[in-house]
C-alpha cells in the first residue's frame, strides 16, 4: 500500500465505495431514484432519498449481504453486478445471481490482489435478518470481515442486515477490527421488531468491540427506518463513547486511517 490511508464513499442507505490500492469495492447497490417502490410477496418498501449526487465509475467488487430486499439491492444494483468482476454473497444468493457471484458460508474466505498488489482477504460472518427465528421468513443473509494485509494492515467489519445477537459476539471473539459498519436504522418491515440494528444493538457492537471505529450505513433513504444518526449520537453520548462515532457525509470521499494499532489482525483471539 502507497499511503496510510484508504477512501470509503458513502452513497446512501446500505451502499458506500471503498478506494483500496485501486480496487473500488460497493456494499449492498442501491442506486434507484427516490420514490421508487418495490414490491415482494407481503412486503412493500419505497425509497426516500436519490443516491449521492456523485459518479460511481467503475466498480470491481459487491459485497452484497443478500439478495432478497430491494433497500439492498435495487434494480439499478442488479445491473450493476451484472458488470462487475465478483460479487460476494450468501451460498443461496449465489445460486440465484449465477453469472460472477460467489457464495460464502460464515466463516468461509477469499483471496484479493489490488492493482498495487495488496492483499485483501474477504470474509463472510454469521448475520441474522431481526429476532431468533425470523430466518424462515427473511432469509440468509451473511456480513463481511475484509483484512487488507501490509506494513499497515487494517481490519473492517461491514455487519450486514443484522441485529446484535450471538453471530456478531462470535465475530467479536474472532476479530479486533479497526473499523465497524454497522447497517443501523431499526428498520420496521413484518412486524413490531426490528430486523436491523436499532440503537441497543449498536451500543451492543460498540461494546463488543471496544478498540473500533463505528460508522453507520443504512440509517437513511428508506421510508421503513424508523431510527436516523441523531439517535445513535445521542445513544452514544448517553454511553460516553462519542467520540468512537463517525458519520459519513453522502458523497464525499473520506479518507480512513490504516491499523497502527493491532501488529496481528486476522488472528483468532484468546
């Protein structure tokens, strides 16, 4: 890696671009135009908000947590993948995309090289779509560890749509990330629950994993959020832990720091 940094592009609801050693990397591709509505069997969602007013250019890779909800992939996202070198999902997201989609299972890894010859190893980790036993109904859904090795290596932690529970205090058992994305926004679809991290589960994670960074996505965009911003930097504040929080300002590159802190990331702790 040239520099210390890295540029993470934040474009709305669940989707931000990370600028790697010249690779760009999309979460979750939500690209429609507000006022977009979808509809699935008993379940209607409309979009709020226009992605950032920015150019994407050219993608390499989606790291999609799953197929199945449109405020995480959209129809403008399908196309996208469709251009796109990989695509890591689920195992069964994978079955349905085809074409350059690769299915990992929790804990499952692939290997990366950037242009300048990083390595970055991608890794899915357990998530669960709202309260035990909503699996059924909401599907598989996966997040994603990424260590990208070096002088200065970093870990990040992208949770996917997932509330707190014994998945993500797993990853916190196996990891000491850097940086946390946390796919927040309580958001409200089948029932009184959440099927996202409300703001209990975010000061959760950040307990977790004390040593992070925690940036939220997901917060905006989307008529079923019912949480924004404001009340994870007032649960935060409540907490103490602040100045842990970074929010994203839409499509502005905002450059990340690489790891000067754990000499060892990716080794299983003890």
């Amino acid at each position: 890696m040239k520099n210390n940094f890295f540029n993470v592009i934040y474009i709305g609801g669940p989707t931000a671009i990370f600028e790697i050693g010249g690779l760009r990397i999309m979460t979750d591709p939500t690209l429609d135009p507000a006022g977009s509505i979808y509809h699935i069997p008993n379940l209607t969602v409309e979009k709020t908000l226009d992605p950032a007013k920015v150019e994407i250019g050219k993608i390499d890779i989606v790291l999609l947590s799953h197929d199945q909800h449109f405020d995480n992939f959209d129809n403008a996202g399908r196309l996208l993948v469709k251009k796109v070198a990989k695509t890591y999902t689920t195992p069964s997201g994978a079955e349905r995309l085809k074409g350059a989609s690769i299915g990992l299972a929790p804990w499952q890894s692939d290997t990366v090289v950037t242009p300048d010859g990083t390595e970055i190893i991608i890794t899915a980790t357990p998530a669960r779509h709202g309260p035990a036993g909503i699996e059924k109904i909401q599907g598989e859904v996966t997040g994603f560890i990424l260590l990208i090795k070096g002088e200065l290596p970093v870990e990040i932690y992208i949770t996917g749509d997932t509330t707190y529970y014994e998945g993500v205090a797993e990853v916190a058992k196996r990891y000491d990330p850097d940086y946390v994305f946390i796919f927040a926004g309580g958001a409200q679809t089948r029932g009184p629950f959440f099927v996202t991290m409300g703001t209990n589960d975010a000061m959760d994670t950040a307990l977790a994993f004390p040593d992070a960074i925690i940036i939220p996505l997901h917060y905006e965009g989307w008529k079923h959020y019912t949480q924004n911003e404001k009340d994870i930097e007032k649960s935060y504040e409540v907490l103490g832990i602040k100045q842990r929080l970074k929010i994203l300002e839409a499509g502005v590159a905002v450059p990340l720091a690489f790891n000067l802190r754990n000499p060892n990331p990716g080794i299983i702790k003890v």
